[in-house]
C-alpha cells in the first residue's frame, strides 16, 4: 500500500528497497543526490512541489545511514513558504536534520514567530512543534511569552494549547533563566482545572518541571493534583477516548502521582486523606491480568503510587503493604514486574526504614543476581549494595565474588567496585576484608581500579595487626602460576613493608621474598618496576643480618635501571643504589610507611560520582539529600584549594604557603566575626587527597611525617567559657583534650539545620552525627544518628542534653559503645513549653584509642520549628492588624545593619523560616508581609504577624512590626527574625572575605535623614491602615 | 523525558528516528547502531528494558520491527512501554493493519503522527481518537 502520494518519491525507495547488495544501495543514493545537490543548485526551476519531494528524499537517505550534508538550507527555506504542504515539509524535515546547535535554525526565528502569533492554527501548531523538539536559547529568548500567552488563551482550541504546554515545557528545561514563571502558580493552578485530557497531560508534564525546581511556589497545585487522581482512579471520571484497556488514562496518573513526589509533604489533613484513600484503593485494587497492556498499564500506575507512598512515610501499616507487594514482585516470573520489584525495593532502602524486611528477602535476590537478563542481574546487584550493612555483608560479598568468576565483562567493573566498597564499609574483621580485596584481584584483576588496591594498602599500613596476616596472603598468592599485574604490585608492596613480620616462617626469608617478586619482574609493565624497585630497597634493608649474596644481586638490579629510559625507574634506581651505600642511614629513610590519615573511601567517592542525567532531578535524590544521615561516610568538605573552612569551633589553620594578605584577611575575619579563634600557622593537616601521588611517589623520600601537625592543637586553651555574645553566634567550647578536628564548619551545619530538617550535625574523622527531626506543633520528634565511622569501636560514649528552661527534652538512651562501622539512633523527644530563642546543648562525648572527644553542639531546635507557615486573606489580616494595636502585644522596631539583600530573597529566607509571606496585602511593593502559627505549650496555636518596611534607597535599614497575642512570643519572634536578618552565616568556602558582618556600621543613616519623605517607613505605615 | 524514538527492524534499518535532545549527526548513526544491537539479540522472556549509557531504553517487538524508547531512569517504565504499544495501536488504526512497508512509504506520515503524539519528549495526547481525527484534519489541507 503506497499512500505517500509523491510518485517520485515512492519510486525512490521502492529502487533503494530493490537494490542487492549495499554497494548497490549507496550507488543509488549517490546518484539521487547528486540529483538533488544539481536541483537545489538552479533553485529558480524548482516547483514547490519539486522541493518538497527532494525534502523528503533527504530525509529517507538521512534516516537510512547516510551523511547528508547540503540542503540544510531548503529544509528551512520550506518554512516560510505560503502553503500548508510545503510549509509542514519545512517543519518536519528541519526538526529532523537540524538540531539546536544549528546556525541555520536562526534564519528560521522570525519567520517561526509570525506563525506562532498569527492567525493560522495549522501553522501555529507545526510552529510549535518545532520549537518543542529542536527550540534552543534564542528561541526561549524570543518565543517564550507568545508561547505563555497560547497555553492560557482562552481562544484556542485545546490542540494548540496542549503544544503550547509542551513547548513553554522544553524551553523551561533548557534555559530556567530565561523563561520568567513567576506568578505562573496561579496560572497552573488553573490549568489544573482543564477538562480536555490532552491538556491536562501536557500541563502536567510542564508541571512536574516546575515543581521539581521550587516546590514552594506551587504549593496550590497539590489539592488539584489530588483533585485529578481522584478524578481518574476513583471516580474513573474520564472520557471514553481517554481510557486505557479499561483504566483512566494511566499516564496521566503517573504524571500526577509524579508531581506530587516533588512536595515534601502533605500537610493539609483532608487533602492528605483523599490521597492516602486513593493511594490504597490503587495498592490493593490491582489485580494481576491476562491482558498484557492491561497489565502493564495498571501496574505502571501501581508502582508509581508505591513510589509515592514511599515519598509520602506513610503509616506503618501502609508502609509494610508497599514492602509487602514489593516482596511479592520479586519472586514473580514476569521479567518486567521482577524487574520493577528489584528496582523499587532499592529506591526504598533510599528513603525508609526497611532493611530488616528486605533481609528476610536476600536469598530470592541473590537468585535474580543469577538471571539470564543482564537488567534483571544489574538490579538485584544494586539492591544487594544497597541492603548490604554489618549483619550480611559476609554473605553478599561472598556472594559477589563467587558471581564474579561467571559474569559477563559488561558487569565485572561495576561488581568489583561494589564488592570492594561493602567489604570496606562493613568488614566484621579486617583479615576477612584483606582476603576479599585479593580474591577480587585475583578473580578479576582487568577490573579491579587502581583505587581499589590502593585502599587496601592503607587499611594495612594503618592496622598493625593486620600486617602479618596480610604479608602472609601476599606471599601465599605469590606462589600462584599465573597471577595478575595488580596482584604482583599490591604483594609487592605489602612484602616490601612487613615481610621482615613472617621471616621464621618457611619460605619467607628475605632472599625467598626477594625472589619470587623478582620472578614476576619480566612479566610486568614499567609502571610496576617502580615498586618492585622500592620493595627490593625494603627488603635489603630488613635483612638482618646482612645477606651478602642478596645485596649484590639487587644492588646489580639498581645499577642496570640506572640507565633505564623511565624516569621514574631511574631515579629510584639511583637513589636506592646512593642510599644502599650508606649504611645505617638507609634505616631511617626506608623505615616503614607512616599511618594514613582517615579520609574518605575514594571508592565510595567514585561510586557516588556515576551522577544519572534526567530531565528534572529525581524526587528520589532529592529527599535522599534530605536524609543523608543514614550515610556513614560523606563527602569530606574540604575546599578543593586546600583552605580549611573557617571554623567558628576555634581551630582554623590556615596554610602557610599562601602567606599573601589575602590570607591575613582570613585570619583576621574570625575575630571581626566575633568568634574566638586560634590560628594555628601550620600547613594544612590533611595531606593531598590524591592516594596515587602517596603510594606511588618515591618511598625514599617520605619521612614520618604523617602524625606531626596534629601533636599540638591543644593550644586551643583560652576558648573556655568564651562563648560569644549573640545567641546565635554561640560557638561550640572545644575542651582542651581534643586533639580531634572536626570535617566541615559546626556552625555552618548548625545553621543549614535550622532551615531543614535533616542533615549532618558534626563530624569528624571518627564519628559522624547526623540529624533527622520531624515537627508537629509545638511537639518534635529528632533523632540522632551516631556513627562510628571507623574500623575499631567507640567507647564511653556519652550524651548529654542541657535543655533551656522552655524545652522540655528526653533523650533516650544512648550506648555506651558504637561498634566499629555501625550507627546507633537515638531518638529526642521535645516540647515546647513556652515562647523562648534559647538554644539546648548536646555535651557529648567519646573515647577513640588515646583521644577524649567532648564536643558541645547546639541542637536546632530552634524558634522556628515550632513555626507554621499560615496563609491570611485579608478579610483575616486587616482586623488581627488593628486589633493588635501596641506593645506589648505589638512591637516595632527600626533594625540597622541588615545584611543587604533583594525583596525577593527576603522573601524566600521568611519562608524558609515557616513565616509565610503573604503577596497583596500591602500596597507598597517594598514591604513585605508575612503570617505564621506558633505552637508551645503556654501559648497553644497562636498566629503572629509581621510587616517588613525596606528602604529601597538603603537596604541596611528596614523597620519590622511583630504582632501576636502573647507579649513574651512577640518580644522573642522579633528578636528572632532581627538575627537572621542581621545575622552572617559564615560563607560556605570561606575562601574570600566575607564583607563587613554583624555589627552596625557606625555611620549607618539616622532614622529621618532618608532623602525623599516617600521612602520613610513613618509615613508608608500610615498609608497601610 | 524521552531522549529519543526509534523504529527499527531487525536488520537494523531505521524507519524512524526522533531526537528529543541535540545530537550531531554521526552521532545519532552511533545511537541507533547501538540501539539495534542492544535489542536485537534480547530473549522474548526477558523484560523489555535495558540499560544504555547513562539512561534506560524501553524497547518492544512487533514482527520484524523493534520500537525503541530512551528515558530518563527515574522514569516509569511500564508507563513508556504502553506508550509504545498505544503508538503501535494508532498507526495500526491509521494504515488499517499496518505493516513495516507502511511505515517505507509512509514515513513522512509516521513522523506527522508521532508529532502529534510526542512533543519535547513528553506524551502530548493519550487518546487515539483525537489523534486519528487530528490526522484527518490535516490530510484535508494537503
């Protein structure tokens, strides 16, 4: 059947599909457009219709293989023809051949604008099109309020209004800055109402855009996201067309369900009850079908409800019903269902609590871990990563090793990495995480990453214990036939430390050892010669009593490199040669390798690396962010210069290799913070992070140096009892025992905690202590998470909490060990008593080897937790304003010294605070109004007001009216809002200077001196009431 | 989002490609050479998705013609997999029993289809009804 209606063009491919042989085919090809170059070339004979024929050829000949590098420019010229066929040609063929990046495309903006904002809906749609699936910057630059004006027009039809959506969608994506959405909450919102399926799809695709972005401008669109899963999966009220093997449009539900994992919460009961109510009818109510779209289509919309369930930390109850089915899918047969169970179970792991039930499942996981389908082997890998902790590692990594020897070369990278990571993390001894590094390298050296091998040779440097039993297994796997380059390098080096450890046992003498490593010298590349060069140096030197014999084969060794063409074989060579002269000096130079200090798995580094690219960043990700605490070991905050933090805790070290005024200014910032800090001028204490240049660096040349610059931090004395003045500027008191440096800025994580609910409270490089709090009312609920970021355990633990007299707080109990690599939880119980901004304080402390660690931390249990964000008409606002008429109840205040800041930006820290702004109600656009609840026992709910007035001619001044029913709440929520506004957070580098902090500039502007009396707070008050 | 559509059959011949992301051209010939051997040789019983590069292609077999979808791997699976098959029920609907020679001669038509389908590498209309109607209207205006 041959509609196209173009002869010519029919009989083109009919002659390309007759063709023999591929030979044939590209002759064919080559003819016709040598054709159609010599057409194109007179243009002036070319009929319309005659264009779009040799149009469409190009793109036959393009989508069959071949380069088609010349009529680019007819593609576009077609665009602006007068016709329907020749234009939709243009249109189709252009969005084909051309990308965004094309010069060409330019040519095409003008003309693509004209049919946009004309009259034609035909050519608006093709327009449209184009700009949807190739419109790059310059289009958004130039289109995208035309395309906003179309998506809310009420004068087309639902066809153009569905590709407007689309198209304002793609130009979001690509460039956010220059799409201006704001207000467009209320724009969305009404979309939301849209009765034409079609549209509401494409809306909601647009939506799911803008909320992954910012959440909280489109809080309104929740109810109606509600509203429309309501709409489609209870009341299945939905056109006929619009229904999908019996079920309302399933993509639609997944859109919505999807938009709505963007929120954080569900805060508004009603709303929250119809979700829960069709989130359990769509969990329990599907059922397994012959059918297989049927199938497939309902269980699309069920893993997506899982998802959102998950997102949502529902009840427990409907919490182990999504485990439940979950458990169910992965025993399935159904390749897709299985799949999906796997991969959904690992996304669980990600944001709850249910390790201990997925456990119960590991022996049908490590089944799929040997299903023929790669995708299915990848998943149940994954998930096996993910389930893996202290309790089962064992198991797994067994596991893995065993699968290693038989699985395809696709996964063996990925595996290896995998295994070495959980035999790090979670290593019941480190005998058995030595053995399982050289049976990976063993099994699967190609795969097995420098990194890998590295990391095990600081485990070992770092564990005396665990140097003989790992020179024992080196030399063991020595005596293999054919052993991998990885393993001679890593035996090498661990030989070349600690054989002298095992020199009673037989076949370790020094000159055994010194054999059979040199046995393998042959066989290796030039990049192994180094260390073997530095083993031998090692070994000479352990041979007590000299080994005459010994000596001189490998000082004849030394001599034949010292020609070598390699560099950094030469060197060694001469160097070890000199220094194997000197005797007894050898001793000192060569002696063992210095501990490592503790620093992040670059493993885990590396596997935290492997970033997905999606359209909008995965809702999943997101709250992970939130709950990074489950995660023992984070990414160590250093900055990539070298320059520690500024820490507010007392112990900056600045380095002084940089000893410019730049770094003066630093170290002088503290104080100007009013911090007290003790700058110590030694360099930096963490060494490079880049493990190669340690291992692989000259062994000569590194003396015991590793242990030196954390000898002295005790300096830290006079910091006792110096506890700054601000509230919020309180600085952890460091005790003089610690010799611990804590990763990262306290106070900055103190901060950042205020704002969220989760995250990380204090680390160092034995513990991390992370935080997760929910709050409800004038109740929270924190728990802490400790743990133990080390290979030894933690002893005499304790935590103290030293609660301000308006909270009340119980801390369960806490153990007086951590296990090595285990975290403990323990969970906070606080009430809000009454208004206060005092701060409570967890002294908590704990033994690591010698070390006492006493850290004092301030708990965000601040003010605004117990703050909930309230939205007023102003029905409600002008007579709560009025009748609230002075102090005590309301409380003015001209505050100088504001950190300078946009209205905009205000806005967004208020609403970060929970004090919800409210746009409207004041008439002068440089206010800004803003109402919140709070919750404490005293007090009950009580809302409070708050109205900023700014000088846009002098942002360091703004005066603030603070409004509630309860004299003390008003006192202390103006105080408090007046430190946030005044209040610099320490800039997160700390890198450059931060401008000039807290303290009121003394020639900050007297009240009344403001230029123009329009601009004075005095006189816009009186124009609001 | 979808990255990319493509239809090929089991020689690896394209008989449509859509690229939803900026591709160059020889790069594209990569992709769908990829593509064709990533599926091609995938048993029946095995599931319909598979990894590639850093995204996931959701593919599915009709006779000789393999319909392959790349997504995000945030995205929901089954939900794209239907996609497909509701695609395939359209142009079936629109060439009355389609086969792979329809979409040869046809193949202008299949990417006005397609845009009516998919725009900025989202579902923009789920209902085969408006589409096939869509169709019509414009058939009238050639």
């Amino acid at each position: 059947m041959a509609l196209s209606g173009m002869r010519g063009l029919s009989v083109f491919i009919s002659d390309i599909r007759n063709c023999q042989n591929k030979e044939q085919e590209r002759l064919r090809v080559d003819k016709e457009l040598g054709n159609i170059r010599t057409r194109f070339k007179n243009e002036k004979g070319l009929t319309p219709y005659e264009k779009k024929k040799y149009v469409w050829k190009m793109l036959y000949i393009y989508m069959l293989g071949y380069d088609v590098d010349f009529g680019h420019m007819e593609a576009v010229s077609l665009i602006s023809a007068p016709k329907y066929p020749e234009k939709q040609v243009g249109y189709i063929v252009t969005s084909c051949l051309l990308n965004e990046n094309h010069d060409f495309l330019r040519l095409a903006i003008n003309t693509v604008r004209n049919d946009i904002i004309g009259r034609n809906e035909t050519f608006q749609c093709l327009a449209l099109t184009l700009v949807g699936n190739i419109g790059g910057r310059e289009f958004a630059e130039s289109l995208a309020p035309d395309v906003q004006k179309l998506l809310i027009s009420s004068s087309c039809r639902p066809l153009v209004r569905k590709k407007a959506a689309l198209c304002l969608l793609r130009l979001y994506r690509k460039n956010p800055d220059v799409v201006n959405v704001d207000g467009w909450s209320d724009r969305m919102t009404q979309l939301l109402d849209e009765r034409d399926l079609g549209v509401l799809t494409s809306s909601m695709s647009l939506l799911v855009a803008l909320v992954s972005n910012n959440h909280e401008a489109y809080w309104s669109c929740l109810p109606k996201c509600v509203k429309i899963l309501e709409r489609l999966a209870k009341n299945q009220d939905v056109p006929q067309e619009y229904t999908y093997y019996g079920i309302p449009s399933p993509w639609l539900q997944v859109k919505t369900m999807r938009a709505l994992q963007y929120f954080p919460t569900v805060e508004d009961p009603n709303t929250r009850r119809s979700l829960f109510e069709v989130l359990q009818r769509i969990l329990m109510g599907t059922d397994v079908v012959k059918n297989v779209n049927k199938n497939n289509a309902s269980h699309a919309v069920l893993f997506e409800a899982l998802a959102l369930v998950m997102h949502l930390d529902a009840e427990k109850e409907m919490m182990s019903q999504c485990v439940a089915l979950l458990g169910k899918f992965i025993a399935v047969r159904e390749p897709n269902i299985r799949y999906l169970g796997l991969e959904n179970m690992t996304r669980m792991l990600m944001v709850t609590d249910v390790q201990d039930i997925i456990k119960r499942h590991q022996a049908q996981i490590i089944t799929s871990l040997k299903d023929p389908d790669i995708s299915i082997r990848r998943r149940a890998l994954d998930l096996l990563y993910g389930m893996c902790d202290v309790s089962n590692a064992k198991d797994i990594v067994e596991e893995l090793l065993q699968y290693l020897s038989s699985a395809d070369f696709a996964m063996r990278e990925e595996l290896s990495l995998k295994a070495a990571i959980l035999a790090e993390k979670f290593a019941p001894d480190l005998s058995w995480y030595v053995d399982v590094i050289l049976q990976l390298i063993d099994k699967a050296g190609d795969f097995v990453s420098d990194d890998i091998w590295f990391r095990v040779v600081q485990f070992v440097t770092n564990n005396e214990d665990l140097q003989p039993y790992a020179a024992l297994k080196a030399r063991e796997y020595l005596d293999k036939p054919a052993i991998h380059e990885t393993m001679v390098k890593v035996s090498a080096y661990i030989l070349g430390e600690y054989s002298h450890l095992l020199a009673r046992r037989p076949g370790c003498s020094p000159r055994e050892i010194f054999h059979i490593i040199h046995e393998k010298l042959p066989t290796v590349s030039t990049s192994t010669i180094p260390i073997l060069l530095s083993t031998y140096a090692k070994i000479l030197m352990h041979s007590q009593p000299p080994d005459q014999e010994l000596r001189k084969q490998i000082l004849a060794i030394f001599n034949k490199y010292e020609s070598c063409i390699d560099a950094e074989i030469q060197q060694r060579a001469v160097e070890y040669h000199a220094l194997s002269m000197k005797g007894a000096a050898l001793m000192d130079i060569l002696a063992e390798m210095p501990k490592f200090p503790e620093r992040q798995s670059s493993l885990i580094k590396k596997a935290e690396e492997s970033e997905a690219d999606t359209a909008e960043q995965s809702a999943i990700k997101l709250r992970a962010q939130q709950h990074s605490s489950n995660a023992l070991v984070v990414t160590d905050q250093r900055p990539a210069n070298g320059t520690p933090p500024v820490s507010q805790l007392g112990l900056v070290k600045v380095p002084n290799m940089t000893n410019t005024d730049q770094s003066t200014a630093e170290q002088e910032l503290p104080h100007l913070n009013g911090a007290l800090t003790v700058v110590d001028p030694q360099p930096p204490s963490t060494p490079s992070p880049d493990l190669l240049g340690d291992l692989l660096g000259p062994l000569a040349i590194e003396g015991p140096s590793g242990t030196a610059p954390q000898s002295d931090l005790g300096v830290a004395s006079g910091l006792e009892g110096g506890v700054a003045a601000g509230a919020l500027a309180i600085a952890p008191v460091e005790e003089q025992t610690n010799t611990v440096q804590p990763i990262g800025d306290i106070a900055e994580r103190f901060h950042a905690l205020c704002m969220k609910d989760s995250g990380v409270l204090y680390e160092d490089p034995y513990i991390q202590i992370g935080i997760k709090a929910e709050w409800r009312a004038h109740h929270g609920r924190v728990v802490l998470f400790l743990g133990n970021k080390n290979t030894a355990p933690l002893f005499s633990v304790q935590a103290l909490i030293l609660p301000p007299s308006h909270l009340k707080m119980d801390l369960s109990l806490v153990p007086e060990t951590i296990p090595p690599r285990a975290q403990v939880q323990c969970p906070l119980e606080v009430i809000n008593l009454k208004p206060s901004r005092e701060l409570a304080v967890l002294d908590f402390l704990y033994k690591f080897g010698t070390n006492v660690v006493n850290v004092k931390l301030r708990l965000p249990a601040v003010l605004n937790k117990f703050l909930q964000p309230i939205t007023v008409s102003p029905e409600e606002f002008f007579p709560q304003w009025r009748s609230l008429s002075g102090p005590p109840l309301k409380l003015q205040e001209v505050v100088r010294g504001v950190r300078p800041m946009p209205l905009a930006e205000m806005a967004n820290l208020f609403n970060s605070l929970h004090l919800m702004v409210c746009p409207g109600l004041d008439p002068n656009a440089n206010n800004l109004v803003a109402s919140t609840t709070f919750y404490s026992e005293s007090t009950r709910a009580m809302l409070c007001l708050i109205r900023i007035e700014t000088d846009p001619a002098d942002r360091t001044q703004l005066r603030m009216t603070v409004a509630s029913g309860d004299p003390t709440l008003t006192f202390e929520l103006k105080e408090f809002i007046k430190e946030q506004l005044v209040f610099i957070p320490v800039p997160p580098r700390a890198a450059a200077p931060a401008p000039a902090p807290a303290p009121v500039p003394p020639q900050a502007l007297p009240p009344t001196s403001s230029p123009t009396a329009i601009s004075d707070p005095g006189a816009l008050l009186a124009g609001l009431l | 989002m979808i990255r990319f559509i493509i239809l090929q059959n089991r020689q690896g011949k394209t008989r449509l490609a859509k690229y939803y992301i900026p591709l160059e051209e020889s790069e594209k010939h990569k992709v769908e050479y990829e593509v064709h051997r990533l599926v091609v040789n995938r048993d029946p019983k095995f599931t319909n998705f598979v990894e590639f590069r850093n995204h996931k292609v959701i593919y599915r077999r009709y006779a000789g013609l393999f319909f392959s979808l790349c997504v995000d791997i945030t995205d929901n699976e089954l939900a794209y997999l239907e996609s497909i098959h509701l695609f395939v029920e359209i142009l079936d609907h629109f060439f009355s029993n389609v086969c792979e020679l329809d979409l040869v001669f046809n193949f202008h038509k299949v990417y006005l289809i397609l845009d009516e389908f998919i725009l900025a590498g989202e579902l923009q209309e789920t209902s085969k009804k408006a589409i096939i109607e869509r169709m019509g209207e414009l058939e009238k205006q050639e």
